[in-house]
C-alpha cells in the first residue's frame, strides 16, 4: 500500500509541476449596461429631456462627471485580480451617443488603456444605444455593423432583415407601428492574431409586462440566432460571443429556446451555443434585482468553438458576475441593490456587470 501511495504521490507531483509551469495568455471580455449614461444636453431629436439640468432628473455637470468617474473605477477592476489587466473587450449598453463614450475612456483610472469605441445611433426612442469598447492594443476590429430589430405593435411576431449578410430580402418597414428598440451591433476583428465575432445586445424591455413583452425579446433571440448562423455558415468553427441585456434570464424562451443556450458544456450541440450564467442564476445569483427577487439578465454567451479542450487558441475559462461592495446600496429601502443613479447623485448602475475570461496557453 505505501509502495502504491508513493507512486500515486510522484505522479500527482509530476502532473502539478507540469500544470503550473504552463502560462497562458488572458484577456477578459465584459458587459455593463451602464444605465442611463447621458451627457446634460438636449438632443431635439429624442427623448433625454429628463436628463438635462432643468429636466426630472436634474442632471448636472457635476453629476455627469461623477457618473464618469464612477463608471470608470468599476471598469478598471472588472476581472481582477485574476487578469491584472482591464478588459480587453466591454459591451455597453443605455449609452447616449458617442460623445459620452470619448468623455468616459479619457477619465484618468482607464486613459492608459487607450480604449477604441465601436458605436452607431440607434433607432431607439429615448436615444440610447449599444456599443463596444476595446484596448486597441489587443484587439483589431476588421468589420462592423448595426443589424436592425424590426418588431411591430399589433401584429404577429417576426424577424426579417435586408442585411445582405443575413439573406437580401427587400422589405417594406411600416414605420408607423414599428416598436424602436436598439439594433444588435455585430463586430468582427482579430483578438492578438485570432478571429472572434462579438454580438452587443439590449433586447427589449418588459414594458407592458413580461408576458405582453416577450415576444418582442424572442424575435430578438431569433436574430441573435440568425446572425450567429450566418457566421457559422461561412466558417463552421466561428468563434461568436454575444452579450448584453437581455431583459430576460438563463430561463426564459427568447434565451432557452431561441437562441438555444444550454447551460452544461456537455449539452451543446453542434453549432449550438453555452450560456455558463444559467448555472449562476441556479444558484439565486442576480445582475438585477426587482422586488427584492433577483435575475440574470445581463449575459455572455459563446459559441461551442469556445470550449473546445484545446488550450492551443482562445477559450472560454470561466466567467463572473461583478458586485464589489461599492456597487451595492448599503442602507434604506433598496439595501442589498445595485447603486444606481438617484435624484441627489449619480450612482453606478441597476445592473452589475458580468464577464468571462478567454485564455491561450503560451508555447
């Protein structure tokens, strides 16, 4: 018994030493929805008159500032301390323009990250949009585009598109009963020297309730699903992460059946796709919470290429939700909440962030 001991000691010695003399290269990939990051001024052509200095929120500069700077804090240690470094890649969402962006990524804690910023206007009535961040040092974005959400009041639920990419089919868009919500931004580039396609996602809201809503959130799914195919169809190992608020969980039909997500490796298909945030909301994790119950909706979720065992290109490590103690309301009625934005100052956000690590062994 001792001689067999021995022998399994020596060979667990041999595998740890092995195991820690490996190194891998990291980088970490988030979503935040930054809520309600507006600048203080007036753009006729949308909704923001809240957020101005004389609207309903009395948005200042100085709160303006403060948001900015509480939003870069989170950013700058999102994934630490296992990756020293910031993100690599931060979807966002309820961004007003681009100017808010380039006024975030100077502020002094993530200015040496040197962030570029991948946004377009979107159709959305209240003016905000998704967009994505990312260290230029890392990451080479070689195409990019906003891929409309066309969903209608009063009539049956369906996706159709006119992005070529997605099947050239001409459509006539009633404007008159179209429900603007924000397109899904879909972006292609090189992270290091491998291709990755990311999808930045803020599916419809439940506005009129969940059950009235959420055939809105499917056809959202649908799309998500339909982009990731068509990628899939011109490189079948395409490595596809989407992200975003999704205004539904792990559980719900837009995201289960929709789009597919499975939330055990071993159960994703081919072509299929691994949501490793069902397992989180299992356990009663949240982003957001309601009614003192809590949800996942903020996600990221990946293509089966991900989590291959093959360690010799980029693969999903594991993945978090980020709720530091600062971000969460330490007293009154909404204690245990996410610290968001109040009548008297500027907070983070309603929703934590969430994010994954992707990592290559070094040879």
């Amino acid at each position: 018994m001792r001689r067999i001991f021995s022998f399994y000691l020596i060979l667990f010695c041999l595998f740890n030493s092995n195991a820690q003399s490996k190194k891998y290269s990291i980088h970490t990939a988030a979503f935040y929805n930054f809520e309600n990051l507006f600048d203080i001024y007036d753009d006729a052509s949308t909704n923001d008159d809240e957020w101005t200095p004389t609207g309903a929120q009395h948005w200042t500069k100085e709160k303006y500032e403060q948001k900015l700077k509480n939003l870069s804090r989170v950013i700058s240690e999102i994934g630490k301390p296992e990756n020293s470094n910031a993100p690599t890649l931060i979807g966002c969402s309820e961004v007003e323009n681009r100017g808010v962006l380039e006024d975030l990524i100077k502020e002094e804690k993530i200015a040496d990250y040197d962030y570029g910023i991948i946004h377009f206007d979107s159709p959305d009535q209240r003016g905000i949009d998704v967009a994505l961040l990312y260290q230029k040092k890392y990451f080479r974005p070689t195409s990019y585009s906003n891929i409309p959400l066309l969903i209608y009041k009063n009539k049956p639920v369906t996706q159709e598109t006119n992005n070529e990419d997605l099947g050239d089919v001409e459509i006539k868009i009633d404007t008159k009963n179209r429900v603007f919500t924000r397109d899904q931004l879909l972006i292609t580039g090189f992270l290091e020297n491998e291709e990755i396609h990311i999808i930045v996602n803020h599916w419809p809201s439940r506005s009129g309730g969940e059950k009235a809503s959420s055939p809105f959130r499917e056809a959202a799914g649908r799309l998500n699903r339909k982009i990731i195919d068509s990628l899939q169809q011109i490189n079948p190992m395409a490595k596809v992460i989407t992200m975003g608020d999704l205004n539904d969980g792990p559980f719900n039909k837009s995201v289960k059946i929709e789009l597919g997500a499975k939330a055990k490796k071993a159960d994703v298909p081919e072509f299929g796709v691994y949501n490793p945030f069902e397992e989180m909301a299992e356990r009663g994790l949240g982003t957001i919470a309601f009614r003192d119950s809590w949800d996942i909706f903020d996600q990221i979720i990946m293509t089966k290429s991900f989590i291959e065992p093959d360690f010799s290109n980029f693969k999903f490590w594991k993945a978090g939700i980020f709720n530091r103690s600062y971000l969460i309301q330490a007293s009154g009625k909404y204690k245990g909440y996410p610290l968001r934005n109040t009548l008297t100052e500027a907070g983070f956000s309603d929703h934590f962030p969430v994010y994954i690590y992707l990592i290559r062994e070094i040879k």
